[in-house]
C-alpha cells in the first residue's frame, strides 16, 4: 500500500509500505480521508525540518479488520464502522499521563514505518493500524467531517478548560480554521453570542455568514467607539504580539482568555496585574486533547449538530495521489482544511 513520506521542503512522495496487520486491541482503518493541519505544513514549507517523516494525524476511515480483544469489546468499533482516530501516542507512564493531563505527555509521540522512517501518524496514506482505544465511532456522515474529529477533539479540550458554560458572551482572535471550530462548538453548547477579530475582511465575512454576530478588524478594538469588555471567554487562535492584551480588554469581570495558539518562542505579553487580580480574570493556556475531548468531539460529529461548519471548512480534496499539490495548497495560500484522500 502507499504512504505519503515528506523527505525535505517542498518535497513528498508516495512509498510503498507493508499493509498492517492487527494486534489483538488494535483494528486496522482502511483511511477515506486525511487533513493538513500545521504540523504538516510546517513540514512540507520547511518551518520544521525532521525528515524523512510520514505525517498526516487528522484522519478518518472504516474499520477492515479488529484484533480478537478489541472486537469482543462492547463500544469498541467494529467491521465497517467509520472512525475518527487519535494517530499520536500518549505513553501513560509519565508524570503528566499519571496526573491525567495527556496532553501534556512527556514521552516522544509517534512511531515508525517499516524502514524507519518516522512517522509522525501517516494517515497520508491507504491503511493505518491503531489501538482500538484511540478509534471512535461516529455513524454515518460525510467522512470530511470525520477527518475533523482531531481538530474538533482540541477546540472541546480548550473549550472545556476555559470554564465556558451555556448564556457565555464569546469572543474569538482570529477567524482561520481552528477559530471557527470554537465558533462552532460554543454556538452548539448555548454561547449568547461569539464575536470574531481578524484582519482578514475576507474571512470576517466568511465568519458572519457562518452565524458570527460580530467581525471586526484589529484597529477596530479599543478607543471611544471600538469594541472593548463584555466578553465571558475569548478564545486567542492567532498567536501574534499583542493578543493576549487584546484579549483581556475583551474580557467582562469573571472572564478567561484562552490561549490556544501557538505563539512564537520569544513574545511576551505585558499584562494588567491588578486588573487580573481585583476582576477574577484568567489566563488559560491550552494544548491538544485528551481521550475524554476525543469522546466528546465524536458525540457532536456524530449528532451532526455541527455539519453546516463544518461543511463550510472544507477547502479542498485531494486524491492520496495528488498529495503534493493539496501540501502545496496548504502551505501556500490561506486556506481552512484541505483533505487528502
Ligand atoms: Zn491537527
Ligand atoms: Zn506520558
């Protein structure tokens, strides 16, 4: 079968790789679909260069095999059930995995193809085995949507550790990809009303026609008739200087700032101590998911509560064949996701 390996910047191919075989809790996923998320952008643009590397985490697909434990188990995945699947490895032996903070896990993640190269997932690719554990079942809906149980999975992680509850005022920094999944979540778990800033008039409309009650550029914050306060939780999804004060300005008393973005290594905020003291306000730093957020993720999937985002996220797909074009689409214009497969 093939498997797509990037083996410099600019540069992927498709190579051949024994079909894998079942453990007994594992199953084998014929992949239907496979996203492009940073990492692989980042990859294949040469942001990071660890290569040869087989990436592709955000993948979806039936189920064509099941190891003997994995298929005796009731609420396992089954034969022919469409899966979305946790393809990095959490160790379980680490501090942080013992204090049920996986996310936070200390031990390398991924593993290898059968010539070492490593893989950071390969979901790039025909076939994938993984522990029937990090499988999960969501019904019949369109596998693009399944693709997003990952992303999805980090949007419900992030949600959930911002304290966020039904009737919350939310405001969103940036409206790419992963800011309009927490526009889409919130909006399905009772958020009063999810504002968005971006400096993209483009995606600001995108935005509002995907039911955002507000969109307005950076310069428009603050100042007598800016937009300023009010918010119970704003989400930072774009990672630049001067966010993080940009979104405690946004905050109501009470309120938290979540940042999910990764941000660059050496910015720093300056921040209103006694501000954050006197009005209860937090800063919540987010990364990844963890089983429970992957449990849920595939609950709103399968509901189809969130179809009309998500619908409206879907860029592009791409045959496995035609996976340099859909990485050179990914890492060359602005784009939600493109899906390969
Ligand atoms: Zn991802
Ligand atoms: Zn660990």
């Amino acid at each position: 079968m093939k498997v797509a390996v990037v083996t410099g910047p600019g540069s992927v191919e498709l190579r051949d790789e024994p079909r894998p075989r079942p453990g007994p809790d594992d199953v084998v996923v014929e992949v239907a679909a496979c996203g492009l998320c940073t990492m692989e952008r980042r990859l294949f643009s040469g942001t990071k260069r660890i290569y040869p590397v087989a990436p592709g985490h955000e993948a979806a697909g039936r189920v064509v095999e099941a190891g003997e434990a994995a298929a005796a188990l009731d609420g396992s995945p089954q034969i022919g059930d469409l899966v979305t699947m946790d393809l990095l490895t959490r160790c379980g032996t680490c501090r942080m995995c013992r204090r049920g903070r996986s996310a936070l896990c200390k031990q390398p993640q991924g593993g290898a193809l059968s010539d070492g190269t490593i893989s950071m997932g390969a979901g790039l690719s025909e076939a994938v085995r993984v522990a029937a554990a990090q499988t999960f079942a969501v019904g019949e809906i369109p596998v693009e949507h399944a693709t997003m149980g990952e992303p999805l999975a980090c949007v419900v992680h992030s949600v959930r550790l911002s304290g966020f509850r039904s009737g919350d005022r939310v405001a969103v920094i940036g409206a790419g990809y992963m800011g309009r999944l927490h526009q889409a979540v919130c909006r399905a778990w009772g958020a009063a009303s999810v504002g968005f800033v971006d400096p993209s008039e483009a995606r600001r409309a995108e935005a509002i026609d995907a039911g955002a009650d507000r969109a307005v550029a950076p310069d428009e914050l603050g100042g007598p008739n800016g937009w300023t306060g009010g918010h119970d939780v704003v989400f930072v999804t774009a990672g630049v200087p001067g966010t993080v004060e940009a979104a405690l300005d946004l905050c109501d008393d009470g309120g938290s700032v979540v940042l999910y973005g990764a941000f660059p290594a050496e910015v720093t905020a300056s921040v209103p101590v006694d501000r954050i003291h006197h009005h209860e306000l937090s800063v919540i730093g987010v990364y990844s998911q963890e089983p429970s957020d992957w449990q849920t993720a595939a609950g709103l999937l399968r509901s189809g509560v969130l179809a009309p985002d998500l619908d409206r996220l879907v860029t592009a797909r791409y045959g496995l064949a035609d996976v340099a074009v859909a990485m050179d689409l990914a890492s060359s214009s602005p784009v939600y996701r493109v899906l390969v497969g």
